[in-house]
C-alpha cells in the first residue's frame, strides 16, 4: 500500500496484470475497519446453508449418475448399477483382477462361456434374449454387445412424452438387477435361468415403477 491506494509494481512481481486490475479497483478508505466477506452470500456473511450450496453445486453430474439414481427406483438398485459400471461385482472378473485364479463360466449359458460384466448383463445367451425382447418392444436399435454402450443407447433414445422418457431411464436398470437377481438365483438356490421369468418381472417392475 502506499497511502490509501494500491502499490501497483509491487502486485505486479506477483500477480498477473488482470487480477492486479481488479484489486485497484477496489477502493479503500482510511480509518474503517476491515472485515472478510464470503462472496457466495449475497449478504457477504458466511452461513452453513450458503456453504453446501457451494458444495453441491461444486460437483459436476454425470448423464450416466442422472439416469441409475431415480427417486422411484430403490436405492439398492441404483447402487448395484454403480456397482456394476464400476466393475465391483462379485464375478469371476473381479476376482481374476485379484489374482485369484480358478475357472470362469457363466452357469446361465450352454457354452459356459466366460463369466465377465459384458457377458453377463449383455452378450450372453440369457441377457441377449432379454435385451432383444425389450428392444423390440421399445421400437430401439441395438446392436451393441458392450453394456454400457447399450444403457447409453437407450437413455440417449428420442422419447415422446416424460413418461416414456421415465421408462427409457428406468427399464435399462430394471433389466440389469432382474438379470442379476436371475443369475444369482441359478448359483444359488438352483433355480433355471428363465429369460421368460426375466421378462416379466422386469416388465411388472417397469409398470409398478410408473
């Protein structure tokens, strides 16, 4: 400072010319007290409220975190979708990243295919058959053998009206926890996997949703 006003070559060693601007522009008057002023407040004070706002609005949402979190889907739901696109379900996948070696085949599948992400909620027999009958049935094209290219291929689909847009958003989850549930089931407690059962349930799962 020199006097009342800015030392201009001294901001200069440190700051670059448009932030030194901005601080000459603010005056400075001799003998008030100073004070520190929170700027998200329109007010300059700080509150706790004006804090969170800050923080909830600080984090950038994802297409993909709008689509799996659903006021009108159960929570359990929309955390095995992060799950799942976060590769953190318990299948053989995770388990080879462990170092844990051992078989891996998919008990749903005749083939006994390899028990990966992809494979089970998309490419495999079961999930095929699944994802075929709801494709069709939702006038969608896909030709993806990739999940999360196909859960982008439905939430990013032209919808007509907001409840069939709610039901683009919310059938492509639907469908992963009833496959999930239908796999588990066969590991399980010995049940078949039934494409047919998949479908309905998703089916009453989607309508009840609505």
């Amino acid at each position: 400072m020199i006097g009342n006003t800015w030392d201009e070559n001294k901001l200069l060693r440190i700051l670059p010319m448009d932030m030194v601007k901005q601080i000459q522009n603010i005056n400075i008057y001799e003998g008030e007290d100073e004070f520190p002023i929170w700027t998200p407040d329109t007010h300059g004070f700080f509150t706790c409220k004006s804090a969170w706002k800050v923080l909830r609005e600080g984090r950038n949402t994802t297409l993909t975190a709008k689509k799996i979190w659903h006021h009108k889907i159960p929570f359990k739901i929309s955390f095995f979708m992060l799950r799942l696109l976060k590769n953190k379900l318990s299948i053989d996948q995770a388990l080879h990243r462990f170092r844990v070696a051992g078989p891996s085949r998919c008990s749903c599948c005749k083939n006994y295919a390899i028990e990966d992400t992809n494979h089970l909620f998309r490419n495999g027999e079961l999930a095929d058959e699944v994802w075929n009958y709801f494709n069709i049935h939702s006038d969608i094209f896909d030709n993806h053998n990739n999940i999360r290219s196909t859960l982008m291929n439905w939430w990013l689909s032209d919808a007509k009206n907001k409840v069939h847009s709610f039901v683009q958003q919310c059938t492509p989850t639907v469908i992963c926890w009833e496959l999930w549930k239908a796999i588990y089931s066969h590991r399980y407690e010995g049940i078949k996997c039934n494409p047919l059962r998949v479908i309905s349930q998703g089916m009453a799962y989607s309508m009840a949703a609505d």
